[in-house]
C-alpha cells in the first residue's frame, strides 16, 4: 500500500462562506431527492429570522444534508463535518463551508471556527449535535456542553428535527426505501432571551425539541414500508436476545430476526411493529429492544462483568488525504474504559478513561471493510476494526455511554 502523507489536518484555517457558485448545484442535489418523497417542513417561530444562527439538526442518514439545504433555502450554510467527510475532496467541503471536526473530543478550535461564522461572516452553522446517525431511529446521547455553546455563541437557536430519514436509510442497511419525509424547524431560542437563560434551560430546550421516535411516527402516520429486506442487518444493533438473553447469536434477513441460540424468530410487518412467530413478543416496539439492551450492558458495569476484548485491526485518518493502515493489536473495553495496543509499535497504546468518551462513532462495515469504532485524539482518528467477535460494536457504544453516565454521577 502506498504510503500517506500523516500530516495531521489542518485545523486552524478559518472556514469561508459557501460559494455562491456552488449555490445552484447543492440545490439541485437536494430538491429532486426531497420533492420525490414528498417532503413536507412546518416552521415555528422562524418569521422574521435572519442570520447569523445556529441550526441545531438531528442525525438520521445521508439524505438529512439535502433536507436541511431544503429547509434553510436560499440561506447559505456552514457545515460542522466529520473528518472522514473530507474523504470527499477537501477543497470541495471547504468551498462549501465546512468546517472540520474531530468526534466525541473537546475541541477549543471548532468552538472558534463557529464563533467567527457566526461574529465575522455573519452565516448560519449548521451542527448534527448527536455525531453520528442514529442507530435504531431515536434521539442519540446528546453532550451537556451544548447548552455552554449556545449560551457562549449569543445567537439565536434554531432545531431541524427530520422524520423518515432513518425509514429512508438506516445505518445498519444502506439501501434506499420509499418513504415520504417530514421535518419541523423551530427556533427554540430568541436573540432577546439568550443572555437571561441559565445553561440547564437551554440544554432542557434543546432535548426536548431533539426528542424523536421514527417507528412510533411511522405507526401513527400510518406509513407503509413493504421494502422486502427490511430487517436485513438490524441484528447489527439488536444483538441481544430478549428471549433467552443470549448475545450476538442474532441474524436478520426480510422482514424476520432470530436468535440462532434459542430460533425464537419476530417479524416485522409492514407499519414497523415487531410479532414473535411463536410464543410471547417482548418487544413489539423496536427502539424498546434497543433499551433494553442498553439496560444489560448497564447492569454488567454495576456488577463488575461488563468487559469486551479482542483482536483487532487499527487504521489511521490524521488528514483529508486517505486511512493509513497501521496493524494489528488488542483492544480491551471495561469499567476503566478503553485500552488499545499496537503490535506494530511498542508506543502505541491508545486510552480513554470513561469521563474523556462521553459517546462512541461506530460504523457498520465501513467502507466494506468491517464494523468499526472510531476513537479520536485532537491530531489523529483511530478506527479500530475488530477481528473475532461477532457484533459487537453497539454494545461498546452501550458501554461508553453508560460508564460515563456512572462516572460522571459519582464525580
């Protein structure tokens, strides 16, 4: 494999203003896409409002960049953006307004890069708070220091929160359904009252108006998905059992998930409820098997066994410029947090105690190349590839959200 160049990125360059040459191609992108399924935007609160803002967004799939370009025409945008978005060409993101970030890491120079969008070119910032999409269609674990953001920012608050973009593409299964998409754009926050709002105000705002369930809205808005796989690779998030509580021995095809412990097997019907063939359904309510999961993992810290451990392969992102393959090593995740070594190197070790991690990037084979965890540090992102076990990676992402949530209770 050649070998790149591992300068790390750039992080000071200051972000411009979308090019007003790139307007018309960003709109004819995303009109088609949202106008063939029927999209449909209630805004509240919004009448009179110009920039600067900030545009706080949920995360659901690829198409919510096209439902916000929709939402916000003709305003033009600054986009906070992965690393790994700037595989995409960097001149072409940054000509488009994006700003660079690095997940689930403090990072003082993001925070800079918005304040001066948001002071200096007088735009609108446009952040997927939740950094990553969603796993099962629900809200994702949100940081406590976004209310501290707003409340530093002194710009009003805007939430896009999107429906259908999970139904649309989820996660665990890449390929396209027809499903029509809905959004509400609030302003939640008022220039007027922005100084006047304690930080735990503006946090309960934002969550509240984050708050969604895609299989709930789906059910009551009477949405008929008859996609044939339907649940092909859902055993990627529920891995668990609620049957006989076995973990990983889950697989999916169609519209069916089984335990290959037990075969008890469920289905899904065409309005996304869950039946088991035989015997009693748990969980006729998906994201309810999500936290029941999570509930598990929980218990599993709280009694000393929670630990997950094994081979894996570890690759490097320091730039826009490709991954670096670096080798083999171990990785071990329990209630001290994460510890990763490399067997091509006796320096690296890679470690995050539970209250440096508050939420985890996992990808289902990411690039055909397998699940994947992403761990960061400010010049550098590992995605640690695991090599023996089977479905692992949305319980590490229990794992670290759990054990910060414990660690940050005892203080």
């Amino acid at each position: 494999m050649k070998k790149l160049d591992r300068t790390p990125f750039n992080m000071d360059k200051k972000p411009v203003r979308e090019r007003r040459v790139l307007m018309p191609l960003a709109w004819a992108l995303s009109f088609p896409s949202t106008w063939k399924r029927k999209l449909k935007i209630n805004k509240e609160n919004m009448e009179g409002l110009k920039p600067p803002y900030l545009l706080l967004c949920t995360h659901h799939a690829f198409i919510d960049f096209k439902v916000t370009t929709v939402a916000t025409f003709p305003t033009r945008l600054n986009w906070v953006v992965a690393i790994d978005g700037f595989l995409f060409g960097e001149y072409l993101l940054r000509s488009v307004g994006a700003i660079c970030k690095r997940k689930f890491i403090n990072d003082l120079k993001l925070v800079k890069h918005i304040k001066y969008t948001l002071d200096d070119l007088k735009g609108v910032v446009a952040l997927y708070p939740e950094a990553r999409y969603s796993l099962i269609g629900t809200t994702a674990i949100l940081p406590d220091s976004l209310g501290k953001l707003c409340k530093m920012l002194n710009v009003p608050v805007v939430v896009l929160n999107m429906h259908g973009n999970y139904l649309t593409q989820p996660q665990w299964n890449l390929d396209m359904r027809k499903v029509p998409l809905a959004a509400d754009m609030t302003q939640i926050i008022f220039q007027d009252e922005i100084k006047d709002l304690s930080i735990d105000v503006i946090n309960e705002r934002i969550r509240k108006a984050f708050e969604y369930d895609e299989y709930k809205w789906q059910k009551e808005n009477k949405i008929k998905i008859d996609f044939k796989d339907r649940m092909k690779n859902i055993h990627k998030v529920l891995y668990q059992c609620p049957s006989c509580l076995t973990e990983h021995q889950m697989n999916s095809a169609e519209n069916r998930i089984w335990c290959e412990a037990c075969g008890k097997t469920y289905e899904q019907d065409e309005y996304g409820v869950l039946k088991a063939t035989t015997g009693d359904t748990e969980f006729p309510h998906i994201p309810d098997w999500y936290e029941f999961e999570r509930e598990q993992v929980r218990q599993q810290i709280l009694n000393g066994t929670y630990r997950v451990e094994d081979e894996v392969r570890i690759e490097s992102l320091p730039n826009a410029k490709g991954f670096h393959v670096l080798g083999d090593g171990k990785m071990v995740h329990d209630t001290h947090g994460f510890w990763v070594t490399g067997y091509f190197d006796p320096n690296f070790d890679l470690i995050r105690e539970p209250l440096s991690l508050y939420g985890l990037h996992i990808e289902y084979n990411y690039k055909n190349r397998g699940d994947a965890i992403d761990i960061s540090t400010p010049d550098d992102s590992f995605w640690i590839f695991p090599k023996t076990k089977k479905d692992i990676v949305t319980k590490l992402h229990f794992g670290v959200e759990e054990l910060y949530k414990l660690a940050k209770k005892k203080g």
